[in-house]
C-alpha cells in the first residue's frame, strides 16, 4: 500500500510539470531575445500589422497551437531555452503586469523588424530594435522591484542575450527599391557599413543595461528563401545569387565588429553564429538531414509557395520534417533543431569565437 501510494504521489508531481517546464539548474540564469520574426513569440499579436503568425496552421507541431511563432513548431529560442534549461519565454507583450514571471526572461522580437526604424514600415506596426531596447529597459524596472536581495548586476551579467536582427532591412527595406529608397542612397557595401554601425549603438546601449553575454545570429542565406525564389529568375537549384552576396557583406562586418566589441569590452563576450553556413550547408546537402524539399515552401501559394505566405486556414505539407523551409519566409522547426545545436556545440567557424555551451561556462 505504501508503495502505490509513493507511486502515485511521484506521477502526480511529473504530471504537475508542463512539457516546457525546467527542472534543475539552468546554464544562465535568464535569456533576453532581441530580433525578428524568425524568432517572435507573439509580439506582433495585437499589433495592427500584416505581419502576424496567431492564426492556423501556424503552430501545427507547436504544443500551445498558434501563438504567434512564425514557424509550424518550435522557434530556435524555444529550442534553445530547452538545450540551457530554461522555459519558453514569455512576449514582452505579455509582461505588463507587475506579476508577471519574468525572471527566466522575456523575448522582445518583432516581425517585420529590423536595425534601421523605418524597415518593415509598409507591414504595418513593428518594434524596432531601438524599442526593443527601450523595452528591455521597462523589464529591468520590473526586475529591480522583485528580485529583493538578488543581485540585478550579477542576474544579468550571467545572463544569454540573443540578437537576431537584420534580414528585414534587406527583404523588407533595400530589396524593395519601388517602396523603400535605402538602394538608391546606399551601394551594398555602405548599406552593410550602416546597418553595424547602428547595431553596435544598439548592443552598447544593451551592454550599458548591464548584460555581459551576447550571442549575434549572422543573416542566412535569402538568396535560397521561397519569397526571393518566387521573385527572381533563378535557374533549378540554384538561389539568387545577388541577394546572398548582399547578405554577406553584412555578415562579414557583423563578424568583425563581434572582433571590436571583444577588444573593447573585456568584461563581456560577444558571439557571432553563422547561420549562413548552418542553413546553406542544409540546402546544399539536404538528404543526410533528411529533407528532400528545399526551394519551396511548406505552406505558401504561387511560384514556390512564396509568392503569398501562409495564409489563415491554409493546408501545410504534409510532413514538416521533410522541408526545409516552412513558408515564404520562415525555416521549418527541423531545420530551427540543427542551427541551434550547431551554435551549442559547433566550432569556430558556425559558432564564433566560442559556442554557447562555452558561454554558459564563462
């Protein structure tokens, strides 16, 4: 009798934990998201934008359903929140409430974002990276009025910062010249000259809040994305060439300014992850990850399903795990699994100078 009552009371506390709950010590002790839509949590949701994920299919695979993740399931923060210990976090447009658990962190991403404030602009409303900041600002006012005898200083110091800012000033800024006019002020090189500068300002100011540990994703690939596919004349194949060398330039000043800050601030550590390579070298080589779809959307209409995103009530693939991307945009949750566990682990050359299970370690 003893024994099925131990039994029953052990089931009762497992089944107590939600699938995304932590049990044990995390490898920091607090995560804050800074980015786009490729890795939003519901920013967007009550925004008057076009861009929004809060609605079917989206979240197929994603246990809550549609919550403004744009993706079928798990975005690469959900996914790394698990690698580290930590739960899903909470929208920053979820947090308003002096009760609000914040502790874990708080995930600010917008859709349609970008660096420059103007990017995005014709989606409607967006946070900007600026904001983000300033909405960061916000949670270390809430911070400081609950964590009582707990070091702020200390918390955010150890805790993972993560940026992910930068394809919407191309696909949604300098790649549409009939709506934006950064393609006629700026040549390529200028524009990604641009774009850093104003994303150190932004990481200085972060770094003057009080965090220490930076982890920077470079832009993949848009060059291979269905939107780009479906509006250029690309061969079979092949991505559009143009869009993947404007991208570059800018992963290639992003990764020396990651140089600068290191040299400059000797109290923190900045770490650029080149999701370039990680997701190129999945399109490239599909089949030992197992894809066998790679140009076209798993849910999208038009040429490659991406001339139109996924749209309310749409019908996705039918196996996710085969595709590479899962609309216009947006990779798929298989595809969100590899990044991350390269930038966890990887070398030098994916995830540098150090990968994030040496960041926790520092």
């Amino acid at each position: 009798m003893a024994h099925l009552l131990v039994v029953t009371l052990l089931t009762m506390f497992l089944i107590s934990f939600s699938a995304n709950d932590v049990v044990g010590e995390s490898l920091f002790p607090a995560m804050f998201v800074f980015g786009d839509s490729l890795v939003d949590a519901g920013n967007n949701n009550f925004l008057n934008s076009l861009a929004k994920a809060n609605f079917e299919p989206y979240g197929i695979d994603f246990s809550a359903g549609p919550t403004g993740r744009f993706c079928n399931g798990k975005t690469p923060i959900d996914i790394l929140g698990e690698r580290v210990g930590l739960p899903y976090l909470p929208a920053f447009a979820d947090t308003v409430e002096p009760s609000d658990n914040i502790f874990s962190g708080v995930n600010y991403a917008s859709a349609a974002a970008g660096i420059l404030d103007e990017t995005g602009r014709t989606l409607g409303e967006r946070i900007s990276f600026s904001q983000q900041v300033r909405n960061f600002e916000t949670t270390l006012s809430q911070l400081n009025d609950q964590m009582e005898n707990r070091s702020l200083s200390e918390y955010l110091a150890k805790s993972l910062a993560v940026l992910n800012h930068g394809s919407n000033d191309y696909i949604n800024n300098y790649l549409l010249p009939e709506l934006y006019g950064t393609s006629y002020i700026y040549n390529p090189s200028s524009y990604a000259e641009v774009l850093v500068r104003i994303y150190k300002n932004r990481l200085m100011d972060l770094h003057g809040l009080g965090l220490r540990k930076f982890l920077l994703a470079g832009i993949g690939p848009l060059g291979c994305i269905p939107n780009q596919l479906s509006r250029r004349l690309v061969q079979p194949g092949q991505c559009a060439a143009y869009v993947n060398n404007l991208v570059s330039m800018f992963n290639v000043a992003l990764k020396t300014m990651v140089d600068q800050m290191n040299a400059e601030y000797n109290d923190s550590i900045f770490v650029y992850v080149n999701a370039y390579e990680i997701i190129a070298d999945v399109i490239d080589n599909p089949n030992p990850y197992g894809f066998s779809v790679t140009d076209r959307a798993c849910c999208g209409l038009g040429r490659n399903q991406g001339q139109l995103s996924c749209l309310p009530m749409s019908i996705p693939c039918t196996d996710r795990t085969e595709y590479v991307f899962w609309d216009a945009f947006h990779p798929t949750e298989a595809v969100n699994n590899i990044l991350v566990s390269k930038a966890f682990t990887g070398p030098p050359s994916i995830c540098y100078p150090i990968n994030v299970k040496q960041m926790a370690e520092m």
